[in-house]
C-alpha cells in the first residue's frame, strides 16, 4: 500500500499565489479544472520544484482532475478537499497502480514521480511520461475489421498480464459494499432485490488486480501499433469478469471483430454470462446496462436481463 505523506493541520502554509480561482464546492472546480490559465503558474512550479524542464502547457481529454501535457510529460493535479470530494483514496490507488504496471511490465506510462504543493489549496499531483498517441474511442472509427481484431488481442495480452493476483490496496469490497450500488438504485425494485439474493449466494471466484475502467478514453493507440492503458483511480480487487464485461459492452460496444480478437472462440452464451454476472458487480453496470441493453425501469428482474444479453450476443 503506497503511504501518503498526509499534510499536518498545524503545519505552516506558504501562500506562493499561484492559484487564484475560487473553489467552494464541486461546481467551482468543475468550471475551472481544465483552465490552462488558472493552472499555468501552479504548473511550471511544479515542474521546476521536480527539476522538470518548462514547455508549452496543453490541455488533454478532460476527466475529474485537472490534466496538462507539458512537453515529454503529462501532469496531473487532483481536485482539492474544498471542491467538497475526498481525492485522498483516488490518488492512494492510482499510485500503487500505476507502480505496479510499471514494476510489472503492464503497458502503461512511466510514473515520474509525485507530491503536493501547498498554495491557497492543497493540490496532490501526480507525473508521468506523455504517449503520444490517439484514444480508443477516435481510433476505432476508422479501423477495418481486421485492425480490430488485432487490437482486440493486443488489449487481451494486457489485460491478461495485468489482471493477476494482488495484495489489498484500497479496502474496496466491490461485491458486499452496499454503498457502491447506488447505479442500481433506478431499477424495479424486483430487479434491485434479485440482485442482492444473486450477489450473495453465488461464487464469483478469486479477486484479481483489475484496471476497472477501461473505457475509450483510458485506452491509447500510438502510430507504431502499440496499445497503452491510461488512468488507474478506479482500480480494485474484483473477479476478472469485472473486466472483461466492461471491455465487451462498454469499450467494445460488443463488435463483432473486436470482440473475436479479446475472447477468441468464447461461445455467445459465454459472453454473455461474462457480461451479465460482470456488470451486475460493476461499479458503472447499472449506468452501461441501461445505455446498451434496456432502459433501467424496463427489466422485470434478472433473468429478463440474461435473456437480453443472450439475445443481443447471437445477433452479433
């Protein structure tokens, strides 16, 4: 488990003025974290106080923290605690992810190194080595199917190499933590009571190390064939199907080509035993089955579902 250095409530704070947004709440971050100006001074502080050298500041693809490429590197700012949400535990994971793809070989960018700068907030960072590269979701508009199932395999001997044993590391309990349902919260009652009977008496097996959102976004294609992963704060201990059902509705949107390059031979009932058990622990499978399979207040319960993704499965 990586320990952070927490910053001590009767610590000195230096004020350097290099942030001068106002953020009260989530709103205010929301309508600032991807402002180049706002973050530029914070920015070239924090390269030249980690003897990194000073380039033109870029925005990247926006997502909950506040994320600039900057010549050969990509940094990294997380919301601070005025912005009403703790980051403490997202930044916690993805440092340990993001040490142990490296440590292991997974195909990720090279974590530089991290810490905090201390100004009007107190702004954890994290920086890594930029890819250069296009993200899944653009790339794959334009791949005929043969590229697809090439990437499709590509992405599998990732994900295979990644989603191994692991020591606990963030304390998540993706299959009793009740807290972490609230997805399912605007399905039929039925169907939220089905589930919890289901989770409860059936065996999802071993607990693996899994990146847990790898959306387009998080997925990058560079020009010379490779495939990265990028983003690992939603990383956890779960069941492997807890990655591969995203990656087969979500990521894939279940494409035929693609899907034959990540399963192989898998029979179409097989599948969709993967996505259906998969997205029933999801963090994001009450949101993903309700924008690709059916409207949440539609399923009459759980085999209403099964039924569903059996049937879309053999369409394909």
């Amino acid at each position: 488990m990586v320990k952070l250095t927490r910053f001590p409530l009767f610590a000195k704070i230096w004020l350097m003025n290099l942030f001068n947004a106002q953020i009260n709440n989530w709103q205010d971050w929301g309508g600032v974290f991807q402002s180049i100006p706002a973050f530029s001074p914070l920015v070239e502080f924090i390269l030249k106080k980690e003897h990194l050298p000073a380039a033109k500041i870029e925005n990247l693809t926006p997502g909950t923290n506040a994320v600039f490429k900057t010549g050969d590197c990509v940094v990294k700012i997380f919301a601070p605690a005025e912005s009403g949400i703790d980051q403490t535990a997202d930044l916690e994971t993805e440092l340990f992810a993001m040490k142990r793809a490296n440590k292991t070989g997974v195909s990720a960018p090279k974590m530089l190194t991290h810490g905090f700068v201390a100004d009007k907030y107190r702004f954890a960072y994290i920086i890594t080595e930029h890819i250069e590269g296009i993200a899944f979701s653009d790339a794959a508009k334009d791949m005929d199917d043969t590229e697809k199932t090439d990437i499709g395999r590509k992405l599998r001997k990732i994900t295979d190499q990644m989603n191994t044993e692991c020591e606990p590391f963030n304390g998540i309990d993706i299959i009793n933590g009740k807290g972490r349902w609230h997805r399912f919260d605007k399905y039929p009652e039925q169907f939220q009571a089905e589930r919890r009977a289901y989770l409860e008496a059936h065996d999802f097996k071993d607990k693996v190390f899994v990146h847990g959102d790898l959306c387009g976004d998080n997925i990058l294609l560079t020009s010379q064939g490779g495939v990265y992963i990028i983003d690992f704060a939603d990383a956890l201990l779960a069941p492997v199907i807890y990655e591969h059902a995203l990656v087969a509705v979500e990521l894939f949107a279940l494409d035929v080509a693609l899907m034959r390059g990540y399963f192989g031979a898998l029979s179409s009932e097989e599948l969709a035993d993967i996505c259906f058990n998969g997205l029933l622990i999801h963090d994001f499978g009450g949101d993903i089955i309700g924008q690709h399979i059916g409207k949440p207040e539609e399923f009459s319960g759980l085999d209403d579902l099964r039924v569903r993704f059996r049937e879309k499965i053999k369409k394909i």
